[in-house]
C-alpha cells in the first residue's frame, strides 16, 4: 500500500493540472454522515423521497422539521479533517487547480481552497422561493418551521434536490476542468448520482489518469481503470501530499 502511496505521489508530482471529485465520503470524518452506506441518512429516512424538489414543494414544513434539521444539526458542528486540507495543500503545491464536489457543506473552501465548483449548491443560503432574496442560514431564524422572508415567501436551501438540474455554470466549468485534467482524483463519491460520475468518464477519455480514493469499491473502478486507493480519505490524502512534498523540496 505505501508503494501505491509513492507512486501516487510521483504521478502527481509530474502532472500539470490536478482537477478533485469529491462526494459525502470525504466529509464523513468531519462528522457528516453520507447518503448511503452504514450510518447513512439512508437508515433514517429515503433521501430520494424526502429530499425530493417534488415533496418540499407539497410539504416545505415537512421537509424543513426532517431533512434540513438533520442537516443543520450535523453541518453547524462541521470542520475541515485532514483530508480536505491535504487538498487545499495541494492546491498551494501549485498541483491541484479545482475541486467539483456535490457536497453541500462548504468545508473546502473552510479547509482554504479557492476554486470550488458546487455541484449540488451550499447549504449555507437560503432562497425566497417568492421574491428570490438570498439570505445566509446563520441569520434566519430557524425555529418557526418553515422558515420566512419577510416578504412573507418560505425560504428553500440553495441547494439541488433530487429530480432539480444542476446549475449551468456549475455544469459547464466541470466539464471543461473534467476535460482540461490530466489527473483526476476521485475521493469519496460512489459514483452513482449523475452527472456527476460522468466527470471521470469525460477525463478519462479525454486522456487523463484517475485515482481513486474511497475504502469501499464503486463500479467505476469497472467501467474504466482507474487506479484505486482502499482508504479512507483522511488518511490516504495527507500520506500522498506528504509524498509530494517530500518529492518536489
Ligand atoms: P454517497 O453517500 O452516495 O457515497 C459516499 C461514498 O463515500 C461511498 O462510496 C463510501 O464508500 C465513501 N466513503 C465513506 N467513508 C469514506 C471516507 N472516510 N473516505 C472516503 N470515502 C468514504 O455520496 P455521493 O456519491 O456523494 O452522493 C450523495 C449525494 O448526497 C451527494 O451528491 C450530495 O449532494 C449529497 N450529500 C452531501 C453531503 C455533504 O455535503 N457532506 C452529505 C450527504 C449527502
Ligand atoms: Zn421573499
């Protein structure tokens, strides 16, 4: 496993533009547990159901006193681990241009780096679904369920639901940065939710390498062949970049 820690290191260290996927897995050592997997929101209740566009436009309230008061619980406490600061150092290397995640909790621009594309939105805003103000979570009070703007309007997270399309701008940068990566690392993604997990596939063919870095193996490590780390985020990112900096002192 070290040797396929070094030579990780040596590819990157040789790369020019290093583009990050990043999915719940890598939060999960923050505190933040993912959709699916043991200790999932899943066991609790069917995120596809609940955390549908179609279910809070019925029932906001409902929606706000399960989900999202799940989420605020676990997200309020959150902080960067190792693992996303070890990208940020990476991107302070001069390595590693972007980071797409389809997480929704801000810790890596916490953690410091500077080009992040959101797939999925920020839980961090919260937007009048009648007159369209944005307001940052901390300063709504979150006690009268749903929350209101003063317009009267209910506030949503400014997030994508299930069954909502990704926001253009997000989706075009991704793409580009997917086909302008020679190394694509994949961290903490099943790869399952689409578009997403078509990212990889884009850089694949357009040439570039993909690492892999999840402790569970996930069915791109089928559909193309990808270099795949059984670690855990936290302590497989950080030993890379130790690697790194080692390699280019
Ligand atoms: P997922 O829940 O489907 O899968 C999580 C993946 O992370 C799994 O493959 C699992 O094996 C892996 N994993 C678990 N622990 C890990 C660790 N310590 N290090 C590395 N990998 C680990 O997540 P997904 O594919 O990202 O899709 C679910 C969707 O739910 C996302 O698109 C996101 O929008 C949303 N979500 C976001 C958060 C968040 O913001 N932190 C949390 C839960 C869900
Ligand atoms: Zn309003």
């Amino acid at each position: 496993m070290n040797d396929l820690i070094s030579e990780i290191g040596r590819i990157i260290s040789k790369s020019k533009h290093v583009v990050a996927l990043t999915g719940a897995g890598i939060s999960v050592e923050s505190g933040i547990p993912p959709f699916r997997g043991p200790g999932g929101l899943w066991e609790k209740f069917d995120p596809m159901e609940i955390g549908h566009i179609r279910t809070f436009m019925k029932d906001p309230a409902r929606v706000w006193k399960t989900l999202m008061a799940e989420m605020r619980g676990v997200l309020e406490k959150a902080r960067p681990n190792k693992a996303h600061i070890a990208l940020a150092r990476l991107e302070s290397l001069g390595f590693l241009k972007a980071v797409i995640t389809q997480n929704i909790d801000g810790l890596h621009q916490a953690a410091g780096n500077t080009d992040v594309i959101e797939f999925h939105g920020n839980f961090a805003w919260l937007v009048c679904m009648d007159c369209g103000r944005r307001k940052e979570t901390v300063r709504v009070d979150l006690d009268t369920i749903p929350p209101r703007c003063e317009c009267g309007g209910i506030f949503r997270p400014d997030c994508v639901f299930f069954g909502e399309p990704i926001p253009e701008d997000a989706m075009v940068r991704s793409q580009q940065e997917a086909q302008a990566c020679d190394i694509m690392l994949v961290v903490g993604t099943s790869a399952i939710v689409q578009p997403a997990a078509f990212m990889p596939l884009i850089a694949h063919q357009s040439g570039a390498k993909i690492i892999e870095i999840n402790p569970e193996p996930t069915p791109l490590k089928e559909q193309i062949n990808t270099i795949f780390v059984q670690k855990r985020a936290g302590e497989a990112l950080p030993a890379i970049v130790d690697e790194i900096e080692r390699m280019v002192d």
